[in-house]
C-alpha cells in the first residue's frame, strides 16, 4: 500500500473486534511514533501500552468522547514531559501511528479532552507532564471499515496561490487543474 | 515503498535541488493534507503554495530557522483559521503532507518560530488565523539524503506498560523483546 492509498483509505473507527493486535504489529506501531520528528529531536514523548480492560473502562469514563475505549483491546496513550511544542510534537507522532496501524489493518481513533489530572494519576505520570491523547487500535468490526466516503473541503477552496485569496485550482476541470501556468 | 519504510528512510531536508517540483506531486501531497483527520472533521486548514523566489527570501527572514527556506523551490504555508485545536490539527495535516512528498523523492522540513503578524501580512492572511508552519519542498540535494543514521531514544526507554515507570520492552534482546507474557 503506497503512503498516500493508506491515507486516502484509513477511516477512524470506533467499533473493534475482540481479537489482539499481535506484538509484531504493535512494535512497527511504536516504531512509527518513536521514528517521528519533533522540534530540534527533543523526543519529549512517553507512550503506555494499555491492554488491561478494567484500566481502559477506568479512561473511558474520563473523557466525553471515549466511549469506544472499552471496545479496543488495546490503547495507546501519549503524555509529553518537557516539551516544547507538546501538541505538534505528539500529533506527528500519533499520525504515523496511526497510519503504520491502518497499514497493518488496524484502525483507530483518537482520543482528547481528558480529564487530565485524573487521568495521569491513573496512568502514574508526572505531575508536569502533559496527556495529548489516547489512542485506541484494533481490527475493525466487520462493516465497519467499508464505512461512507471521506468527507473533505475540495482542494480548489483551501489551496491558495502564493497568498491567501487566490486559488490555486480551478473549480471542476477534475479538481486539479493549476490555474493559470505549469 | 510501505508507510513504516518511509517513516524510516525520512529525514529533515535543508538543502534542495534548483528543480522544480511536478504539478503531479505537489497535488498528490496537497490531497495527502486534505485527507488528514481533523477534530470533529472541521478541516479548519489553509494551504498556501509559495513559489516566488522573492517571495520565499522575504519570508526566510521572518524566522530564525528558515534560512534554507531561499533554497526550496516551493514551499507550503498552513494556516488555522477558527480551529478548536489548530497544533494538533495542522501537525496531522503536515505530517501526512511530508510523508508523501518523501514518497516521491521530495524532501523537507517544518519551520515554525514566526514572526507571526508580518508572517500573516506578507501572506495575506486574516488577522484571527494562526500560522503554524512553512514547509519547504524539494529534491533533496546530491549526498544530502543519504543522511547520517536516525538518532532516536531507544523503544525501551520511551515505552511503558500500563502505568508510566513499567518498561514494556527489555533493553537488548534484540530491543524488542515485550518483558513478561505476550
């Protein structure tokens, strides 16, 4: 699967069958993560591995968005210490997770809006620390994958031409001619 | 060349070819930040193509990290215009953004640390909207891909289990061993 098929296919899913993720896939998952950039190669980040089901329905109930934490047979959660650039450091991070797992078949979905002393008292970390997220991956349920196309603002409304106003592409025409010029 | 492999193979590039990049490839890393997932899918992104040299140079001297900015062919400006979590949303878009790009050769690095209200000016961007990046695009450099190995913490080191201060790898063996069961 090229890189751009992986990210024109992967979905976010919110509904996992009940097998695990293999160590194998799990470790190319981390690999990812831990091979991103960040600003000037801090690597301020910190990832927990968390499979314990009482532990993920503990998690679920410290945020509002994560209810289909229980239903993942595993999750990854992301915490920062001493970062710079917390959320873009572990966003990058989290994106190639995210998309070496789609790659593996293993969707997910993250997670924010934490409680957030609760849940770093729950996971042990440091006070000074910082939970981005918790990401959930599994195999999606079947049917759940196939799920409805991918809803996105059209190129020609978002990519500008040297400065913000002037569209880059034309309406139509395939969406992708280059207006005026190579 | 599959996700993890380019994950693997990529680096930072600040040195560029004088050749342009194709039409072909700059759409196919404009679609790769289009698909990103975003919060609540608000898609709160704008992309500015920059390729005016004089344009470039004026911009290099708006930050203290982007001298190497005069030396990209084309560079790409993302915007947040009302984002509930602009960092976390743009990071994903960029990330998907440079993983393409490398896909086809074309190398790059985030430069951030703007002086942002003359950044947003030369730009012709709303007041209310944050800059997070200039990315530059380009082939990279004869001799300047075949960069020196990554330097990145260990997976032992930066991965826990369960609970923060629990490594889930053993150091050594073969780094990627899970200590104790499966």
């Amino acid at each position: 699967m090229s890189v751009l098929e992986c990210i024109r296919t992967r979905r976010a899913i919110r509904d996992f069958e009940e097998r695990q993720v293999p160590e194998e896939v799990l470790r190319a998952i981390l690999e990812a993560g831990r091979l991103a950039p960040s600003a000037r190669n801090t690597q301020p980040w910190e990832f927990i591995v968390i499979r314990a089901p009482e532990r993920l329905t503990q998690l679920s109930r410290l945020t509002s968005t994560g209810p289909h934490l229980t239903k993942a047979p595993l999750a990854v959660a992301v915490a920062m210490l001493k970062a710079r650039y917390p959320e873009v450091d572990a966003a990058r991070a989290i994106q190639n997770m995210i998309l070496v797992a789609w790659e593996h078949g293993v969707g997910s979905c993250w997670i924010g809006n934490w409680d957030a002393e609760k849940a770093k008292a729950l996971l042990g970390l440091p006070a000074d620390s910082l939970l981005i997220a918790v990401v959930p991956f599994g195999y999606p349920r079947e049917g759940t994958r196939v799920a409805r196309k991918k809803q996105r603002r059209p190129l020609h409304t978002l990519v500008h031409r040297e400065a913000y106003g002037t569209p880059y592409y034309k309406e139509g025409a395939g969406a992708g001619t280059p207006r005026g010029g190579s």
